[in-house]
C-alpha cells in the first residue's frame, strides 16, 4: 500500500496488525442521537496502542464528516495527546467519518454509524 492511499481497517478482533491498532481513528459517542441536540464525540488514535506524538512521528490532523459533510478539522503539534473531544449536533442518520493524517504513515480512515432519532 502507498503512502498516498487511504488505508481503513482491514482486520478485525486480535488479527489488527499493529500500525492499524495505532493508527485507525477510534470514534466513541452514542450509537443513536436525538435530532438537533448536541452530543460529544471523541476521537483518538490507538485504541490498543497508543500513537506516538513526537518530533519525527506524529499524526498531523484529523477531519470530521458527516457522511461526506464536514463538520471539523483538528490540528496537532509533536507536543500534543492526539485527540479531541467534539460537541456537535446532528439533522439526520449518517456515517461519521474520520480522516487522519500520520506524517510517517500517510492517510486511515474510520467510520461509525449514528442513528439520529426525533
């Protein structure tokens, strides 16, 4: 895989290799919203393994979109935790979708499903 594609999770459970336990987004908040009201989503990097955050290896940024939406962008220095934690409101059902940007190991991608309800 090149450094300019996007990589996703392509192993579930213990078969994660270790660069997708440290660098596929972790989405954590509420599998179903209510419509129009704010909810707090956050996002970090190494569910199992946390990621490095350092002069010669960090993750530089990550997007947020609302299927294809976006609704945030958060920067990070090498002095930084890598993640954040979003207050935001939803209209209708949709996939979140995350988008980072590791500057060693190029773009990852994760998505988690939210049922926005009345």
């Amino acid at each position: 895989m090149g450094y300019y594609d996007l990589k996703k999770l392509e192993n579930t459970g213990e078969d994660k290799t270790a660069l997708e336990k440290k660098h596929v987004p972790y989405i954590q908040c509420p599998d179903e919203v209510k419509k129009g009201e704010y909810f707090e989503v956050k996002v970090t990097f190494g569910k199992e393994i946390t990621h490095p955050m350092g002069p010669d290896h960090y993750i530089q940024y990550f997007d947020l979109y609302a299927n294809y939406a976006s609704l945030a962008r958060v920067e990070f220095t090498p002095d930084m935790k890598a993640e954040a934690t979003l207050n935001l409101k939803l209209e209708e059902s949709c996939d979140l979708n995350v988008f980072v940007f590791c500057n060693l190991h190029g773009h990852w991608e994760g998505s988690k499903a939210i049922k926005v309800v009345e």
